[in-house]
C-alpha cells in the first residue's frame, strides 16, 4: 500500500522520500557487491532519512529482510550479505527509535518483527559456516547431528 501510492504518482508530495528509498535500496547493494562497513553505516543513515520523511518506511525494514532470506534460503550467505544487512537492522533500528513518531514502535510493532527474526536467523547461519569453517567435514557433521539430535 505504501509504494503503490508512489508509484501512483504522488511524487510532488513525496519527493524527498522517494530518494531516501531509492538512496537506501541502493546504498544496500553497494554493500552486497563491497561488504564495506562504510557503505552499511551509510545505509543505515539512509534508512534514518527515510523513517524521518515517511511513514513508509517499514517498506524497506520488510523488503530488505525477504532479500536475505532469500539469500538465505537458496544457499547464497556470504559475509557480505552478513555486512550489509546486520548494520542495518541495528543501527537503522536504533536511529529509528530516536524519531519522535516512532519511538519505540521501532521494538514494539509487528511491522519490524520480520527484521528481527532475519536478524536472528542470520546470526545462526553466520554461526553455521563458522562452526563448518573451523572443523573437518566429518566432525562439522557430528556436531551438526549432535546439536540437532539434543535440539528435538
């Protein structure tokens, strides 16, 4: 509902925040393809833009996630996509609270909760392939039937 009426053309209304999106879907590839931290941090001011010019912006806090899972899902994690969706959700989250129409509903509403269960779930990815970096296939492969046999 919030990009259609964009794409509507209300952009003499919404100028500013369509940049800020366009700036923040832009500034989230760039720190696919680097895996700059600058790059995330910026992103991370670019959300903060957007939250404070449009009500929209839980648009990106949903999208963005579905991309990693995404990622996730079809076997392409990288430590890039690590350092380019992590940042955001914390320091974008943070900044977010710092606006006073939203506050705490940057926590507290179910529009954010995606973020955060990525958030969760790319965290135990990235923990996976550290885990599978650090041992041999087969004990990487008794560890895993260990943790999933104690974890049922």
């Amino acid at each position: 509902s919030y990009i259609s009426r964009s794409v509507a053309g209300s952009y003499d209304n919404e100028a500013v925040a369509i940049f800020a999106l366009i700036f923040t879907f832009y500034l989230y590839v760039k720190t696919l393809n680097t895996g700059s931290l600058f790059y995330a941090t910026l992103n991370a001011l670019s959300y903060f833009y957007m939250v404070c010019s449009w009500g929209g912006y839980t648009f990106i806090i949903n999208l963005i996630p579905m991309h990693v899972l995404l990622c996730i899902v079809t076997g392409r994690y990288s430590s890039r996509l690590y350092v380019a969706y992590a940042p955001l959700v914390v320091l974008g989250t943070l900044l977010a609270a710092l606006v006073p129409v939203v506050g705490f509903n940057a926590v507290l509403t179910s529009e954010h909760f995606a973020s955060f269960l990525v958030f969760i779930i790319l965290h135990v990815v990235a923990l996976v392939y550290y885990i599978k970096g650090l041992l041999t296939p087969r004990l990487f492969k008794v560890a895993m039937t260990f943790v999933l046999t104690v974890g049922l």
